[in-house]
C-alpha cells in the first residue's frame, strides 16, 4: 500500500491568475535585464573595435587580453613602450562625454594608477576618440570631457574633449 498525499488546497481563479502574471512580470523583467546587459556588451565590444582601428591606423600595436573579466581592455604598443588602457562606448549628453570608472549598481575594487595608463573613449555620435591619461582622472571614479561649448560659456575647470583626441 502507497503513501496517501493531500491534495493541495485548491486555490481561487484570481489566485491563480495573479501568481501566473507575476511569474509572466518576473520573467519578462529578467529577460529585459538580459536584453539590456547584453546591449551594454555588444556596445563596449563595438567600442573596443572601433578603438582598436583607430590605434592600428594610427600606427600602435594593440593587444588584447584572453581574460575577459580583465581590468584592462587593451594593451598599446609603441616605440617599444606599452600602455594599459579600459575603453569606454560614450554617447554624448548635454554636450559632454561621461566616463564611470565604477559601476553603481555592483560593489568592484576602484582602479588605482598601478591598474591602468589610460582611458580610452569611443564617442559613437561623433566618431571620435579620445586617450584620457589615468593620472588626470585619479583618484576620482569618474569625469565629464566637454565635446561642445557649454551654455553659459564657462572655460574653467573644463575637461575638453578635443585636447585627449587622437
């Protein structure tokens, strides 16, 4: 003779409807979080591309790391000396490049001088690029580089794009 099992409790028609939108919620939330992380890396991928043409054109040796999960995107070579760069996908706001060194919403360890040379920054709305040395951006997690006159015509303590450009 078998074990006898209950039957759950049946549940009401709402129940049941509300517990499968708030599943149906959850997944579409979770699959528009994969959506939205994956465009984020397809945009530093094309990034890092673009940058990386613009180097080689430009004569440098550019080398890339097997791990992924790297601090560094880049390694440049040139006249014998190399620079580790992180390459950042920008489009402007506001006349200005913003350029996060952390990410708000995860805990990471802050780059520190000893991790990177430079910032490389890919501006998808002009084509341009920019190498930001580290040492002008430490020890800040962040900057703003000003691609267009601001609009109360301020010079002082303005980060201008065109002077990292290459």
């Amino acid at each position: 003779m078998g074990v006898r099992v209950s039957p759950a409790a049946p549940q009401r028609v709402g129940q049941q409807q509300t517990a499968r939108k708030y599943t149906e919620g959850s997944d579409l939330i979770r699959e528009m979080n994969v959506k939205k992380n994956k465009l984020t890396h397809i945009k530093g991928l094309i990034g890092e591309l673009e940058f990386t043409s613009r180097l080689i054109k430009n004569g440098w040796g550019v080398f890339t790391p097997l791990d992924q999960n790297s601090r560094v995107d880049l390694i440049l070579e040139r006249e014998g000396k190399l620079k580790k760069i992180q390459v950042k996908y920008c489009t402007p706001y506001r006349g200005c490049l913003r350029i996060d060194l952390e990410h708000r919403l995860r805990k990471t360890i802050p780059l520190t001088p000893s991790d990177l040379d430079a910032i490389g920054v890919y501006d998808s709305t002009n084509k341009k690029f920019y190498l930001v040395p580290f040492s002008s951006i430490y020890p800040r997690q962040g900057v703003w580089l000003r691609v267009s006159k601001s609009g109360n015509n301020q010079d002082k303590n303005i980060h201008w794009a065109k002077d990292f450009e290459i």
